[in-house]
C-alpha cells in the first residue's frame, strides 16, 4: 500500500504536539510504543521537555494533519535518529 502525502511541513515539535503524538494507539507488536502523557512526564521522557522539543524533536505534517515526528539526537561519539508515522495512516 502507497500513502500519498500532500506536502509535507517540518517544523520543532511542540508540547502540545507531543501530547497528541501520546494519543496515538499502536495494535499488534507495536502497541509496544503506546504512551501515556502523564507517565511520560512521570519518567522524565525527553520528548515532555520543551527544551529538548525544540532542539531535536521535529513535527511532519501533511493537508494540516499531524502525521509523522522524527528526532535527531546528537551523542558525544554518535548520532541516533527515531522516526514515527502516525498508525492510522
């Protein structure tokens, strides 16, 4: 199956985009990356620090639609890069 996209927009996630990307439900052997706001902010995950947001976390949207986020995050000696797609898409 190809999704087609309309353009695409990258900007610096937000915290209110986080929140969304939280509500995303994943099925299956996925459901591993199901997160709860709350508990994310309870364990300190990077993406609830606005700091961090805006330094390596990005937002892709499609048609005004969040549909992907990806981070870049830099280490001493690597470089790691995560990438997400919305699962209903």
């Amino acid at each position: 199956m190809m999704l087609q996209f309309q353009e695409l927009k990258v900007d610096s996630m937000t915290l209110e985009e986080a929140r969304e990307m939280c509500g995303w439900v994943y099925s299956d052997k996925y459901s591993v990356y199901n997160l709860d706001w709350d508990e994310s902010v309870k364990h300190g995950y990077a993406f609830t620090n606005e700091k961090v947001l805006q330094e390596e976390y990005k937002s892709v949207y499609s048609g005004g639609e969040l549909v992907a986020f990806f981070r870049l995050h830099k280490g001493k000696e690597t470089v790691s890069v995560g990438i997400a797609i919305k699962p209903s898409l």
